[in-house]
C-alpha cells in the first residue's frame, strides 16, 4: 500500500512533537560493554541476547558475501561499529542497533555461513568457522566487540526517544513499527489480529497497511475511547504510555465490541469513506487521522442503531461539517494539540445529535 490512500502530513509533525516528560524524569543510563564473540554465542544461545527479527529493516537482510566480508573485517581486526542494545524488564538484551553484525557473527560460529566474496583473507574463500584454522578460530572467538546497553532504569519515553534516533536504516521506521518491535506482547499481537476485522477494513476501505498505519490507527482508538478526557500530547508518547501499560493484556471484550460495533456501523452509513479529509478546497481521499478521531469515537459513544436508521441525514450532516471552515483547522493542522482533539471529537458529536443522534461524549474539561 502506498502512502497516497494516508494522509502522512501529520507524522513528520508527531516525530517533531515535544517529549512530555519533566527534567528529573530525563533519565537515560547506558552501560558500555566489550563482549568477546564466543560470549556474544553463548548469550544468544541461552536467550540472554534476543535477536529477534520483526519485519521490515530490523530483519536480517545481508547476503552472504556482505556477512562474510563482515567476518573478514573480525578476522583482520579491523574496527567495527558499536552495537545497542536495550534491556527488558527481564533483563534481556535486545539489539536496537546492529542486528546485521550480531546475526552474522552467529551465523558463521554456527557453522551457518560458508565464506565467500573474501577479498584480504581470499583463501578462506568456501570455509564454514569449524573449517578454518584453529587459530584462525581462535581469533574469531576472542575478537571483542563493544555493545551499548540501554539499561531498564531508563525513562521509556526517553528509551523510545533513542529507538528513533538510532533508527537510521535507508526507509526509517514509523511509529508504529517501532512499537511493534517495542512493546512485543498480547496486545501488540491483538492489533495486528483486529487489523483484519472486517469492518474494519470496509471503514477505512483501503488495503491492509504495510507499514502498520491500520494497528496505530485501531491502537489510537482503544486510547482515547478509554480516556479521551484525560488525552495530552504528544500523541506518539500518548499511544506509546498506552501500548507500554497494555503490552501484555488484550483489551477486554468489551471494548473489542464497541470498537467492531463502531467499524460495522460507520461502514454501513458511509462505505469506506468516512475518514476521509479535506485538503485544498476539497474532500480528500486519503485516510485522515484527526478525522478518524472525530468519526470513530463520536459513533463509539452513540447509538449506532440509530444512527443507522438515519443514515442519509448523518451523511449529510457529516458533508456539511466537512465544508466547515471553523472545523477544517482541527482535523488540518496541529492534529495532536489537545484542544483540536477534544475539539473535532466533540463538533462532531454535535453535527449527530443534531441530526437526531444521542451521543453520550465523556465530559471534556472545561474551556475545551
């Protein structure tokens, strides 16, 4: 899927967005280490060292010639880069930055990789590592590398922070694929699972994300529907406390109702046209997040039977307020401020109920 059916002009916003967290919170604790290879096996052998591939450019892409040349450099000692890793609340490691390096390395001491494509050492060209010379070995065991560890005490927005400036690869990663190698657990698995939900996909109707927009947007909804008072940006860190305090619960059943009963019933008024924006003078088809906002949680909380019943006038009511110059700024631009969210969200419960639909909004603080 292409970026042309999303409406990606808020994520440079979102990464640029202000951490929410105050200066003594500001806590980042690195401890250095120069891990021998063979300690680098033995750790990930024992699961100590996860090196866990996810998909898109965490995955372990080097062919075998760029692996081998990689071990050749071991071999010839030259100077290799560091590697990060971050620890778990388990206190395992997992690799956050050099994934490549760590994975070729077990490949060969695994008896995984045949050299080839070696320029320096060429007569090693063909050997797997039980092949080589015992010293040669023995050079390869002991050959050091330094690994930065990212250590629990960490402050998580500020760990989350560091993902994304060491996320450097030549497509960098979205938000939400950085939370899908993040904050791995049910509720990350319970994303991707509901991702698939049919009304879901004939609300958005657009084809299944491959850059897990559609998991940020379902993960957006359970956030806000269950404390759309209590919402302050920046979003990402929002979604990010969100997805970390969940990671491992699947939503209950309730909510996973309310949200398919709300996907079922805005498909069933609009088709898959709902959350579409306005841009330059005219309804956009790309998907709109700040218009996903206002449309899934004001039918979460309405009666979406009745809205059913309605269906022309909430069509029509959603048209004009589309064309509303006094509501295009809130799904337009500063998306993620906390008055154009509650703002969007609680016009556009008005435009229902007054198109006949009760609407049971939260209260939003006052003077919003």
């Amino acid at each position: 899927m292409t970026d042309a059916v999303f409406d990606t002009s808020d994520e440079e916003e979102q990464g640029q967005e202000p951490l929410d967290v105050q200066g003594a919170e500001r806590k980042l604790v690195t401890q250095p280490y120069d891990f021998s290879v063979d300690q680098l096996v033995t750790d990930v052998k024992k699961s100590k060292i996860l090196l866990i591939e996810v998909p898109y450019q965490r995955e372990y892409v080097w062919d075998d010639t760029k692996a081998s040349r990689f071990i050749e450099s071991l071999l010839l000692n030259v100077p290799v880069p560091v590697c990060y890793f971050a620890e778990n609340e388990d206190g395992t490691w997992e690799v956050i930055d050099g994934l490549q390096r760590a994975q070729s390395i077990v490949r060969f001491m695994r008896g995984d990789l045949t050299l080839r494509g070696l320029s320096v050492l060429s007569e090693l060209n063909g050997s797997r590592f039980f092949e080589l010379p015992l010293r040669d070995q023995r050079r390869i065991e002991t050959r050091t590398i330094r690994f930065v560890v990212i250590t629990d005490e960490s402050h998580p927005d500020i760990k989350f922070d560091v993902f994304e400036r060491l996320n450097t690869g030549a497509v960098k990663l979205l938000p939400q694929e950085l939370r899908n190698c993040i904050y791995r657990g049910s509720f990350n698995d319970q994303l991707s699972v509901l991702a698939s939900d049919t009304g879901f996909r004939s609300a958005i109707g657009r084809p299944r994300d491959s850059r897990m927009r559609d998991q940020e947007l379902i993960l957006r909804f359970f956030a806000l529907y269950e404390n759309l008072p209590g919402y302050k940006p920046p979003i990402s860190q929002y979604l990010n406390e969100y997805m970390r305090a969940h990671r491992n619960s699947e939503r209950p059943a309730t909510s996973v109702g309310v949200f398919k009963d709300t996907m079922a019933s805005i498909a069933s008024i609009f088709g898959g046209d709902a959350f579409n924006g306005f841009h330059e003078g005219k309804v956009s088809s790309s998907l709109n997040r700040a218009m996903f906002d206002a449309v899934s949680l004001t039918f979460a909380f309405a009666d979406r039977p009745v809205a059913e019943s309605l269906a022309v006038d909430v069509r029509s009511a959603h048209e004009e307020l589309l064309q509303d110059p006094e509501f295009q700024p809130l799904i337009g631009r500063a998306t993620a401020n906390r008055s154009r969210m509650h703002g969007r969200v609680q016009r556009y419960s008005e435009k229902l109920m007054n198109a006949g639909v009760r609407v049971n909004l939260p209260a939003l603080p006052p003077g919003e």
